[in-house]
C-alpha cells in the first residue's frame, strides 16, 4: 500500500528523523493559512505539493514555490482540482521552501535477490534514482543491512562516509539507522528521502555560514499489503481519494483485481494463470479489462463477487472465465457463474473454461445453463475476443 | 531420481488438523507419499486422517518418533516463519512452506537461519513438488502429471498445473514438478531448482516457468546458459500485458520502473537458449522443437 507524502513523514518523524515541520491543507484557503504561518516563522518562500500517490509530481506542475500568502492561495487553487496522471489533487503540503546547499538520496528497500535489507545512497540527490543508475551507476553506493540485527553502526557509517556526507556522516548514520528501524516497525517494503539534503537554517541570506543541516526534505513509504493485519493503525493511511471504490469492493471481497483498460473482462484462479489469461487475450487479438483472482477455494458468493467487479467496468462486452480447479471445486464455480448470470442487470456474452477438480459436474451444469464453454487456454481466449465487440476499436 | 522428493521422502505435516493442511495431507496420502507423522500443538497423541497418520504436539518429537526428514507447513501467515524455524532446529533438511502472505520482512532472518543450518526452504506461497509416481508433497493435483524425464520448476500455482497438464496430454512426463512460490522473499530460487536438475541422471529436459517482478528469471537464465548449455530447455513468462507499478496477485509480482518486465526475461532466456513460448499449451511442441525425444 502506498502512503501520502505527509503520512510518510510522519513515519520518520515518529523515528526521531529530522523532518522540517508541514501542514496539508484541502482548500485554497487552508494553504493560505499554512502559508502564513510558515511566512510568519522567518521563511522567506513556502513550498506547496500535490499529494497524490504517483511520481512525477513535480513535472505535472504539481509543486511549486510562492512568496506570499496570496500567492500561496493562487498556487494552491491552481494545484487543487488539477489531474496528475488521471489523478485529481484533493490536498497539498504546504512548507517553509528550504534553502538547500546540497542533495543527497537515501533508500531502504527489500532486496528480492539477497533476501536483505538494502540501503542505497548517492551524492546524485533530487533526480530519480532510476536514472543515476543508468547514467552513473558508481554514484550509488549499496550496503545489506544484517539479515538478525539490522544495520549496523559501522555499516551506516560505510554508507555515510561513501555518500560524501562530509561533517553531516553522523547524521547520516542516524538517518540511515531510523530508516531501517522505520521499515521494521511498520513493514515498509520501501522507505525513500529523495532528496535528503543539506540546509541552511535560519532563513535563506542569513549568510552566517554556523546553521547547516541534513534534514529529510521528501519521503515515501511503501508497505507491506501481506502486514497491514498486524498494524491496523496504518490502515488509517489508506487514502480513500485514490482508491477507486471497485478496489474497495474487491480488498473487501478478498479478490485480487487491478482494472485495465480493455473490454474483455477476466476470471481467473490463481495470480500466475490471471496474469497469462490476460496475455492470451491479449495475442489472440483483444485487451483484457482486468486482472482478477478469484483466490484459492473460491466459492459461489465470491464467484458473485467477481462478476459485479467485472460488470462495474462499462466498458466489458464480452467475459472469460477460466478455472484450473485444484483447491478450488469446478461445480462450485459453476453454480456461483449461473445464480450471477441470472442475478446480472447486463447480458455479456461468457465464455467458461473450467477443468481440474470437479470438472465433469461443473461441464453438466454450464451445459444445462446454455452458458458458451471452451476445452483450451487458446480456444476460450479466442471465443471471447470473437464475442468482444469492442475488440478491433 | 527425481530431485526433492521422492519414495524415499518421510514427511511430516504441520497444521495437519487445520482445513487446508487435513485436505491436502489426504490427498498426498492418497497418491502415495509416506505421510509419517503430521504436528499440531496441543494435539499431540491424537490422530490424522482416520486414525493413519500419527499427530505429535512438536516437530522434535515427530522427527524422534517417525524419522520425519521434509516438512510442509499449513500453518497460518502468523505462525508459519515460526513453524519453519521449528522444522530447522528439529533437523528437518527440506522444508516446504505453502502458506500464503507472510510479511515479507518476517521472511529476511528465516531465509538466513536456512542458510546457515544446510537446509532448504522452498516458499512460502508455494504448492510444493511432486515426482509423479512417487511422491508430492503439497497442493498440486496429482492428475495433472505423467512420470517421465522433464524437469518443471516455476514461480505460480495454477499456471504450473495448466503447463503440466499440456505436457501430461501431449504423453511428455516428468521428473519432478517444483513450484517455488510467489512472494518476494524465497527460500529457493530458480537457479537452485536448475542446479539440482543439473545433478539429476534422471532429467533430460527443462521446463521454466516465469512471471513479471524481480531478476530470479534473469539469473536463471545466467545460471543454465553456463551450466545447461546442452540440454533441451523451454520456458514461459507470465505478465506480459501487466500494467507497471501493480502488484498482480503475488506480492511479488510487480513490475517497478523498466525491472521485472516479461520482455526482459524472454530477452534473458531466449540468450541463454531457452525457446520461450507465447502459450503454456505450446511447451511440448517447443520442448520436441528444442529436441527432446522422450
């Protein structure tokens, strides 16, 4: 699960992190408000940034700075409302502008291939790590945390003293240590400063040179969807703004569902064989319009379940149902596609694949029901992109 | 011989009195593992499955009893790292974790312990193995197989039995079936399923089995073109219509940024001499293409 900005900070602050202060405000005149309390602190600009849960915020004109209070309400109206990859901003952080002297990156991600914590650090801050890796790959430093104690001091210190932190290493050595601690103490799968960088406090021009600071100016937070049971108080931070109320509906049905863009809507059981559905439709010359996983044991409610997900999406003209029973009863999913069909306010062709366990019962029952079957993987892909209208547009 | 498990394999189920793990431990039972011994605490000096398998209130004492020497775990997300820490300090060498979302972190010191004691874990959110004509130890269905000399290893459930029932048809059989699971923390990878193979006088051929998210194909793919240059290998990735930045089903199905696309593991195990099909039906013709004649 991905978590605003602000409630990431909010993370690493709890971890003793050096976060400069922030407030989220939903209207105009909210980031009016925050604005001028920022201004009132000495700052000399605020900065004011989308809250929305993709990148590429800043290209999309999501962040910007302003002087004054009435500027600051200009650009929050601006931002507020405004699309950023199809989605729609509903509140913006609202800072004190930092004056950096220098940015830095520092992440602490699950790495699959070590089965590790790692920790990755570049003096290439501010742009996406993504692309200094690409660039300059010798600009990022890597190092495991210990897969019993976490990250060690002198590990942190390794990271810290090959980032080029300079007089800030200690700094660093905690930053470094309170992400770690950060991605423990909520399942993080990914906790991200980007930039980390060096301040000058006290108002930009102070020019005393005395009050320099490295301090967490951005942050993201992944985690851990298999976790959330075990830290309900996180299930706060799950932003009803973003989430499409069909994902809701399928999170509570306990189905796996990720809506796309096609007109052939899947049902599948088992994440492997969804994902390879989708593919066949796909080369046999249709979109799917979902990824879904009926899950393990699926019984006829959840089967019921599934078809309003895919009967939500106006755009599905055509169904493919294919089960490979194992766990899961053929007849079972048989039963729950014929009281879906008969309870369903659409009529969309439907074409059932069902084999494995209980696979002759299921094949009497669709065949009593007069619902269109198919023996193959190809076969049932190509009848449905047949019975797709929308397939060619 | 088969690799992992075979006639020789003395299992031992634990969470055998749960629903899943009653359900399965039957099954295995039926196809003809040696079901020795299953573990459920508190139920010790019970029965299994109508009074045939022995339930002992501890791993240590269904190994001291049974000669127990694989486990596969039942056991809920919460308790299955410890329930896998259990088998390992009972002496238990390969340990199957079929249980399905455990935080991955949980995983990070579970995955060391293995490690450091010689053991293997293969999972979590896996189904299993089978050598057909043995033993399976896990969820698959039994029917799909066919003994024979291709070796299966893969990342998902279903689809594995879809591949396999496509070979099963086509009369092309197989050594052993291993599904490595689909999380992002594993116990065994790919390249140690192929190492294995690679060992087994009793496999001719390969069959990977892929899906989008991390690099374990891609290392894979490495591994065979330097060791298994000369046996016959075919593959199939899963995810190649996924959007980026979705986790589709496994957790550890994720495509972030341009890493852990199908394409660039088609890329990896075409180099490396894999013939990479388009549709799990197409494995047998692919695996006689690459020359297999069994």
């Amino acid at each position: 699960m991905k978590i605003q900005e602000a409630d990431a900070k909010s993370l690493l602050l709890a971890q003793g992190l050096p976060v400069p202060g922030w407030e989220v405000a939903r209207t105009a005149t909210e980031a009016r408000a925050a604005a001028e309390r920022a201004l009132a602190a000495g700052a000399e600009q605020v900065v004011i940034k989308a809250q929305v849960l993709v990148g590429g915020r800043g290209k999309a004109g999501g962040v910007k700075l302003a002087s004054s209070a009435d500027e600051a309400e200009a650009v929050a109206g601006r931002i507020l409302g405004m699309d950023i990859k199809d989605i729609t901003v509903r509140k913006v952080l609202v800072a004190a502008a930092a004056d950096i002297v220098k940015e830095y990156y520092l992440s602490a991600v699950l790495d699959r291939s070590a089965r590790r914590i790692l920790l990755m650090g570049s003096a290439e801050g501010g742009v996406e790590i993504e692309q200094v890796a690409v660039a300059t790959p010798e600009a990022i430093t890597y190092q495991h945390a210990d897969p019993y104690l976490g990250l060690l001091d002198h590990q942190a210190r390794r990271l810290a003293f090959a980032m080029d932190l300079g007089p800030h290493w200690k700094a660093g050595v905690a930053i470094a240590k309170g992400l770690v601690r950060t991605m423990q103490a909520h399942d993080a799968d990914l906790v991200e400063i980007n930039p980390l960088a060096v301040v000058r406090e006290g108002g930009a021009g102070s020019g005393d040179g005395s009050g320099e600071r490295l301090v967490c100016l951005d942050a993201k937070v992944t985690l851990d969807d298999s976790a959330l049971a075990r830290h309900p108080e996180l299930e706060a931070l799950r932003d009803p703004d973003e989430e499409d109320p069909t994902d809701q509906l399928a999170r509570e049905a306990g189905i796996s569902f990720i809506k796309l863009d096609g007109t052939i809507g899947c049902m599948v059981n088992g994440a492997g064989l969804a994902m390879t559905t989708m593919d066949l439709v796909k080369r046999a010359g249709g979109e799917p319009a979902n990824f879904l996983d009926i899950g393990g044991g699926a019984r006829a409610d959840k089967v019921a379940a599934a078809m309003r997900l895919i009967l939500a999406d106006p755009k599905v003209d055509a169904i493919l149902v294919n089960i490979f029973g194992g766990i899961t009863r053929g007849d079972e999913v048989a039963r729950g596609l014929i009281e879906a069909r008969s309870l369903q306010e659409r009529d969309v062709p439907m074409v059932v694949r069902i084999v494995g366990t209980n696979f002759e019962e299921a094949a009497r029952l669709l065949q009593e029901a007069a619902f269109e079957t198919a023996g193959s993987l190809d076969e049932a892909a190509a009848k449905a992109v047949a019975a797709s209208g929308g397939a060619a547009a | 011989m088969s690799i992992l498990v075979g006639r020789h394999t003395r299992l031992v189920v634990q969470g055998i009195t749960g629903r899943e793990g009653g359900f399965h431990a039957a099954a295995m039972l039926e196809y003809g593992t040696l079901v020795v011994a299953g573990v459920t605490p508190g139920k010790g000096g019970q029965t299994a499955l109508d009074g045939r398998v022995p339930v002992f209130d501890s791993v240590h004492r269904a190994v001291a009893e049974t000669g127990a020497d694989t486990s596969c775990i039942f056991v809920p997300a919460a308790g299955a790292p410890d329930a896998v820490m259990e088998a390992v300090d009972a002496g238990i060498r390969t340990i199957f974790c079929i249980t399905e979302g455990i935080p991955a972190l949980d995983m990070v010191p579970v995955v060391q312990a293995i490690r450091d004691a010689g053991a293997r874990l293969i999972g979590p959110n896996c189904p299993g193995a089978t050598s057909p004509g043995q033993a399976k130890v896990g969820i698959i269905p039994g029917s799909v197989h066919r003994e024979g000399r291709v070796g299966v290893v893969s990342r998902s459930g279903t689809l594995t039995y879809e591949a396999v029932q496509a070979m099963t048809d086509a009369g092309i059989g197989q050594s052993t079936c291993v599904g490595i699971g689909g999380d992002p923390i594993i116990g065994t990878t790919f390249s140690d399923i192929l190492a294995l193979f690679a060992e087994d006088a009793e496999t001719d051929a390969l069959v990977l089995i892929g899906e989008i998210g991390g690099d374990a194909e891609e290392q894979a793919a490495g591994w065979a073109a330097e060791h298994l240059a000369d046996i016959p290998k075919v593959a199939f990735i899963a995810g190649r219509t996924a959007p980026e930045g979705k986790r589709m089903g496994h957790a550890g199905a994720i495509i972030s940024g341009a890493s852990g696309t199908a394409q660039s593991k088609v890329d990896a195990l075409e180099a490396a001499g894999f013939r990479v099909a388009g549709s799990p039906t197409e494995l047998p013709t692919l695996l006689r293409d690459a020359g297999y004649a069994g």
